[in-house]
C-alpha cells in the first residue's frame, strides 16, 4: 500500500491523460488541435484540415478515413513535442509530479527521459507496460489505483485515481 500523502504535497504537479504518440488522441480529443494551432503557428492549417475532417465526416467513419488518419499521424510528433516543451517550462528537475495516467502509447523511453521532475504513475488502463519499465526509463514509482491509500491530514483533501472502472467502498466520513 503507497500513502500518497507522505509523497506528494502542495507543491507536487499533477497531470494526466498526455496519451504521447497516441495518434487517435487528437481524433477523440479535436480541443488538443486548437492547442496545437495556437502553440505552432507551422500546423495551423493542418490543424485546421482535421478540425473540419473531424467534423464534417460521421464518428463511425473516422477510424477508415486514410485523410483524419494521415493528418494526425502527421500532427501527433508537434502535439507531443508541445507537451514536453509545456511540461518543462514549469516543472523543474527536482520537482514531484504525479502523472494520473495514460502517460504514452509509445515510445515511453523517449518521452521520460526528455521530461523533468521525479515523476510517479498512478497507471492508467493504457500504461500497460510492467512497472520495472516504467522505472528503468526513470520513472520515480509506479502505483496502481488499487495500492494507493491517503491519510486526510487536513480540511482539504482530494483523492485522484485514472483507472475510470475503479469502484472505491463507500465509507461516510464526517
């Protein structure tokens, strides 16, 4: 059992859903498109081609259309490299973050070598790689939703779990 509470404070980062080298991401998810377009003005009309393919064509169609798919394939290396440019504006190498989950699709490596701060996984449904992995490409800890506990110190606490399927007891607490 992990006690987050005796690991993260006031002054840990929070962060989830990054989805790094998940293609489809930008698919599910066009509000990171808008991000995109504002951060790199060099794939705006990329951005811009997808956001109208996204919403011109019906869900059900997107996974066969070659054109949604080429676009965010394209896309999905800028998006990623925002994300790490925007991480590491903020965080330092010695801060504490706690990534919720979903942290890559692939090319995990790559991306925790390349992103500062003690980083700690709460794995999410997509992280399914051992823990020892995660670890040896520098991850601090790796916690699943199910090993965590959290002592309420105070008035103001927050519990933060990735796995959407998790069903917590039900305990009043007054």
């Amino acid at each position: 059992m992990v006690d987050l509470s005796k690991t993260i404070n006031q002054e840990t980062f929070v962060i989830s859903d990054t989805h790094f080298g998940h293609f489809r991401v930008l698919i599910f998810e066009p509000v990171r498109l808008e991000y995109l377009a504002d951060y790199n003005t060099d794939v705006v009309s990329e951005c811009q081609k997808l956001l109208k393919l996204i919403t011109d064509i019906p869900v059900e169609e997107h996974r066969e259309n070659k054109d949604i798919e080429y676009l965010a394939k394209f896309l999905i290396p800028f998006h990623d490299e925002m994300l790490i440019e925007k991480w590491n504006s903020v965080v330092g190498t010695e801060d504490t973050v706690l990534h919720l989950g979903d942290f890559a699709f692939k090319g995990i490596e790559e991306y925790s070598k390349r992103l500062n701060g003690n980083k700690i996984l709460l794995r999410g449904n997509h992280d399914l790689k051992s823990s020892r992995h995660y670890i040896e490409c520098g991850w601090k800890d790796v916690i699943c939703a199910e090993d965590v506990l959290v002592t309420v110190q105070s008035a103001h606490a927050a519990l933060a779990v990735s796995y959407t399927h998790l069903t917590l007891p039900t305990k009043r607490i007054v």
